[in-house]
C-alpha cells in the first residue's frame, strides 16, 4: 500500500503549485509533458555527500520518502519545499536536488549535499554593552569577555549541538549544552540541556537617562548558576511546538545590594528563579540565515516564579515576511510584540528595545520597560546575484567544507517604528525619556551574505531627533 504525503505538506505543495510559476528544478524529458498522470509514485531517493549526516536525518527533512504518492502538480513544489527545509538546517553549504521520471506514474530524486564543517573551536569575544556600536563609545575593555568556545554541530550525525564555552574578563563561565536529542525515529521530539556558572565583577544593574548602568567594584559582585531543560516537538518539518524548564540563583555582594536594590527587587543578597515556557513556531522561509521569501511567527508564553514570592507572566508574539518583487527586488517586515505582566519585576526579568529587538538608529540608547512593539520594514536590491566559485588553495578531496563559496550582496532602504510602556512614574524617577512615546528611523543598508552563516551589515540611519551615524551588524537586518 502506497503512503500518502502528509496533509499539510501536500496542502501547502498544492497551494504553492497554484500560486507559482513551474521552478526549472525538476528535469523532465520532452515526451513526459503530454498527458501526465494526476497522481505520481515516488521511487527511489538517492543522497550524495552526506558523509557525517544519517541518511534518516536528511530523509526526515525531505518531506518525501519512497513509496509516497502526491498529485503530480505538487511534484515541483514538493521538491522545492525540500531544498527549503534542508537548507535551514545548520547542516549543509549547498543543496541540489534532481528528479527524474522513471515511468509515467513514477519519478525519483538524487539529493546532493555539501556538508559544512561541523567542529568550530572560537576564540570567543563578546562586550557587555548592548551591541558593538554601543561599546565602542566608550572601548572599555573590562567589559569585554574573552575565552574559548567549542562547538560541535551535527554531533553523531543526527543534527544534535554540543557546546563547552570557558570565558574570562567581564563574565567568567564555565558552561555545557547539548541540544536537539531526538528521542524517536521520525525525529519529531527532541530534548535540550544547559548548564552554566558565571562569576562577575561588573553587573548590568539598571537603565538611567536611557543608558545602560554598570556597577563596578573590587571583587566578585554577581554570582549566577543557571540549568535549563529544554524540549520541542515538530509535527512536521515547518511547524515545531517547544518548550523550557530553567533554575537560577543569583547572589550579589553587599555593596550591590545597597547601592541597586531594584536589581534583585529586594533586601535578601540571593534570589531563586523558576521560569517555564511554552512557543509555537511556524517558520517557511527559503533559508534561515538571509530569508528572501517565506514568513516566520512565533507566539510565547513565560511564567517566572521568584524565590521571595513574587510571580510573573510574559506573553510574546513576533511575525515577519518576505516577498519577492519583480527583478531583483525583495521585501521585508517585521511585528514584534511583548508584555511583561506583574507588579515590581527585577531588572534582570525586563528589557525591551536595544538587545535583540533595537530600532535601527537607536544603537547607543536602551529603551527599557515592561512591555513594547516594534515594527521593522525595508526594501532590497540584489545588487550582485548569488555566486559559487571554488578555492583551489583547499584540496576538494580532502577539504570540501571549505572549497567552494557562495556571496550576494544587497543594497536598501529600511523604515523602523516601536514604542515602549513603562510606569509614567518609574519614568520619570529614572529620567528615561524615550519610553512612552513612538520612536521612528529610516536609514540605508549595505548587506554581504556568504556561506556557514555569515552577514554584514553597514547601516546608515536617522532617528526621529536627527541624529545619525554609521552602524555595523552581523546578522540579518529582519
């Protein structure tokens, strides 16, 4: 008996197979054009390259296996889905896939894979501050983090991450996190752990004027263990379900203590802390790391339970989009959404715009609160098309990791618009003058995108009170 594709692939194939012209993917000679069967049988599927990749993990990826059947219209779409979903795995430089017909009611596939170099030690260095712009303000080298970092991607061939991370200067940690265990054959559910100490001379202690205070001193002043559990289930290879279960303790010296107590939220010198989490994420994009076509969103739910009581809950929601334009254009938007729910939180469970979600423009501020949204728009021309070329200097036999290269480069225009809530009165007491209030920029970009991973970014931008500047990033502007 022939198996069926899933309902959801088949669905989207279809949808797509309507919505899009006939990719140049799948090859076909002339005569299977007339008259083809509404139903196909998938016949064998041949992997070339996987060396260190289980054939099971690719195969899991593909959303097609031998013996399944599909309407012939979603035969195209099904394949490109495949080349999608396998390129935003961590696993592979380059996908090809080639089809064939093997019969008039059968076709078959041969997937070619370049794997990546999978065992990365870093000489690891990181800043306090909220992004490099904003350290090299002031280029304190004390509150610049230094170590080494080993990272083994694709651990036993089956996708898993292992990390060892041992870091001196601001932050000294000794950390350990292996992720992506699978628990079953179809590698729908998987388990996460991490754990890590950190000792601390200077501390992130509060926003005052907009900017992120220090505490500095003689000695060790923070003191933080942290373990966390985390799970995730994928009922198909778009859509994932996951979860987390962390501790942490967090002891702080006297002079800390007295001199911030809105830093723990109390009088004691530690604090314990339980969060669990809940997501669900829907991610179609053409690619992971520089998306030109698909959409992602993720929906979150926090619960955070201190040790002297207190209980939170945080709820967060974030879309984004891309779209192909005629030529080389594309587009690009974002919505990001967050709440911080409960009376008096510490300082290390708030923050808002100037980490991970920022508006261009604003790199030396922190906008702080307990809740925000933020809306990110922009425009790109493919100014110089995606390129392969090889590296003769690396042996293709013995190096394939690193022979061949792929680079793109894109030029744009970005519009940027958030706001952020805090208590008028808390605002007012710590001088921070851009909260409660919509803050806007626009700006231009100049990305570089090249292979395991890696962007450029050199922005030019405008916030609403006519300050500009030059920034730099490295990683994908949306």
């Amino acid at each position: 008996m022939r198996r069926e594709l899933p309902a959801r692939t088949l669905g989207l194939a279809l949808l797509l197979a309507l919505l899009a012209p006939r990719p140049a993917l799948v090859a076909q000679p002339a005569d299977s054009l007339a008259a083809p069967p509404p139903w196909l049988v998938v016949g064998p599927v041949e992997l070339v390259g996987n060396r260190v990749t289980r054939e099971r993990v690719v195969m899991a990826e593909l959303g097609f296996a031998p013996g399944d059947s599909l309407p012939a219209p979603a035969w195209p779409l099904a394949v490109e889905l495949a080349r999608a979903n396998l390129l935003r795995t961590p696993l592979f430089n380059f996908v090809e896939i080639d089809t064939f017909r093997l019969a008039a009611d059968t076709v078959s596939a041969r997937v070619r894979l370049q794997e990546r170099w999978y065992t990365w030690p870093y000489l690891f260095l990181n800043y306090a501050d909220q992004n490099l712009n904003a350290w090299w303000q002031h280029k304190q080298l004390d509150r610049l983090t230094y170590g080494l970092d080993l990272h083994r991607l694709n651990f036993r061939g089956r996708n898993e991450l292992l990390k060892a991370r041992a870091t001196w200067g601001y932050s000294r940690r000794l950390g350990l996190s292996h992720e992506n265990v699978f628990l079953d054959r179809r590698r729908r559910f998987s388990l996460g752990m991490a754990l890590s100490y950190t000792l601390q001379d200077q501390a992130q202690v509060a926003v005052r004027a907009d900017r992120l205070v220090f505490f500095e001193g003689q000695g060790a002043h923070l003191e933080l263990l942290l373990a966390a559990l985390r799970w995730s289930w994928r009922p198909d290879n778009q859509t994932s379900w996951g979860g987390e279960l962390d501790y942490s303790r967090r002891e702080v010296s006297d002079s800390l203590r007295l001199a911030w107590p809105e830093y723990l939220g109390g009088t004691a010198p530690a604090l314990g802390h339980w969060g669990a989490s809940a997501y669900w994420q829907r991610d179609s994009r053409d690619n992971g790391n520089y998306p030109l076509s698909g959409w992602w969103v993720r929906v979150q739910a926090q619960a955070d339970w201190l040790g002297d009581g207190r209980r939170f809950i945080g709820l967060s929601a974030r879309a984004r989009r891309y779209q192909p334009l005629p030529g080389r254009w594309s587009a690009a938007a974002s919505l990001a959404a967050s709440a911080l729910l409960g009376r008096d939180p510490p300082f290390f469970l708030q923050g808002a715009l100037g980490f991970n979600d920022y508006i261009r423009g604003y790199e030396y501020y922190l906008i702080n609160g307990r809740s925000f949204l933020l809306s990110k728009n922009q425009i790109r021309f493919n100014w110089l098309r995606y390129r392969q070329f090889d590296l003769d200097f690396f042996p293709l036999d013995r190096f394939p990791q690193f022979s061949r290269v792929h680079v793109s480069s894109f030029v744009g225009a970005f519009v940027d618009l958030g706001q952020v809530w805090q208590p008028a009165a808390q605002a007012l007491a710590e001088g921070n003058l851009l909260v409660n209030r919509w803050q806007a920029s626009a700006g231009l970009g100049w990305d570089w995108v090249t292979y395991y991973d890696k962007v450029l970014r050199l922005e030019w931008s405008v916030n609403r009170f006519g300050q500009s500047g030059f920034f730099l990033h490295f990683v994908s502007p949306i």
